[in-house]
C-alpha cells in the first residue's frame, strides 16, 4: 500500500489512526496541500479531485477517507472499526457522518482559501465561518452522544470505531483555531480516551515526517 498523505489533513489523519489501529504501515508519499502540491498534474493523475488522502493498492487507487477506512476494516477485520450489529453500525456511521460530511467538508483548506481568495472575506470573517460551524455540528454531537447509553469509554461502546477515528481531527482542527470547546465536555472526554491510545496519538500531525 501507497498512502498519499499531509500532516495536516484532517482525512488524511483518520486514515492514519486506522492504519495504526489494524498495524498496517504503508508507504507513504506527503503532498503539500499548503503549497498546492494536490493541484499538481502528477497527483491529480492519482486522484482527479486533487485531495488527500488516497491510497494505492496493487496499482488501484482509493479516495474519500471513509471509503478507505471500510475498505481497510473489511480487508484487515482486527480489531473491527465498526460493531457487529445493524442499529451500531447504523449509529456509528452516523456520527461519523455528522463531521466527515457536514462539518468537516465547508471548513477545509479549500472552502477556506476560497472565501478570503476569491470572496474577498477578511481573515476574522473566514475564522469566524469555521468557528460558526464548528461550534452548530459540535452542540448536535454532544448532545446526541451525551444522552445516548451506547456512548461508553468511546463514541459507541468501550472500543474505538470509525466516528472516534473522524472525531479526534475534527477536535484536533478546533483546538489549533482557538475553539471554546468548554460547552462540549463530552467530545473532550472521548477525544482524551482516544488520545490515551498510541494509535491516536502516534497519529496526530505534528508527530508526522512532514509536519511543519
């Protein structure tokens, strides 16, 4: 395996922590989103969309980061990264959803450089966007998870799974743009029980070979 990776890549991130928790090492090839790396015709040959992660695998190529995390847990089944009934499957997919597609997607690098790019928003209007829906998917998140019982150590039960592995970066992401994260006590709690685990930490960007 090829993983086409950037430090800090809130997607690339969660494929990290997966490959650390199944005890996969791929290779890894660092494009630097920051310099327009993905915008190359090299990489863009890889993957059309211009974004990481993607992952090779004998010569196919993989995108979209929970794609790639329900290929690695069907093609290495331990320790499994989703439960083993409907409903928990159905419930993880959903919180991993509620970032991977509707908080993470219009606060990353791209939306970003375009509103102060070619919207001509001011910095403090573009980190008041990212702050603003932060902060409305985070209140859904801690709330659902708060009041669920299936909420344990982690996200879904006393084991790791996809929504914890999409939940670490986001939090990671709030912290480095100085987000209260005071009225959401339970995603800090479970963002500290991930963070206990070498899987989770080894993985986080400023410990990676091309960290800035």
């Amino acid at each position: 395996m090829k993983l086409y990776d950037y430090f800090r890549s809130s997607a690339a991130y969660r494929v990290r922590i997966a490959c650390n928790l199944k005890g996969i090492a791929p290779e890894r090839t660092f494009v630097h989103l920051a310099k327009g790396r993905q915008r190359d015709s090299a990489f863009l040959a890889i993957n059309p969309q211009g974004l990481v992660p993607a992952l090779e695998v004998d010569g196919r190529i993989l995108t979209q980061s929970l794609a790639i995390l329900e290929y690695l847990d069907e093609t290495h089944p331990a320790p499994p990264l989703l439960p083993a009934d409907p409903l928990g499957r159905a419930r993880v997919r959903s919180l991993a959803q509620a970032i991977a597609c509707d908080i993470h997607p219009i606060d990353n690098l791209r939306v970003l450089n375009y509103l102060t790019g070619t919207l001509g928003v001011s910095t403090e209007q573009r980190s008041g966007w990212y702050r603003y829906w932060v902060e409305v998917g985070f209140e859904a998140l801690e709330i659902s998870l708060a009041r669920d019982s299936a909420t344990g150590r982690f996200c879904h039960g006393d084991v790791p799974t996809i929504a914890d592995i999409c939940l670490v970066p986001q939090v990671a992401n709030a912290r480095r743009f100085d987000i209260d994260l005071s009225p959401f006590p339970t995603l800090v709690r479970l963002d500290a029980a991930c963070q206990s685990l070498p899987a989770f930490a080894d993985a986080a960007p400023a410990r990676q070979p091309d960290a800035e």
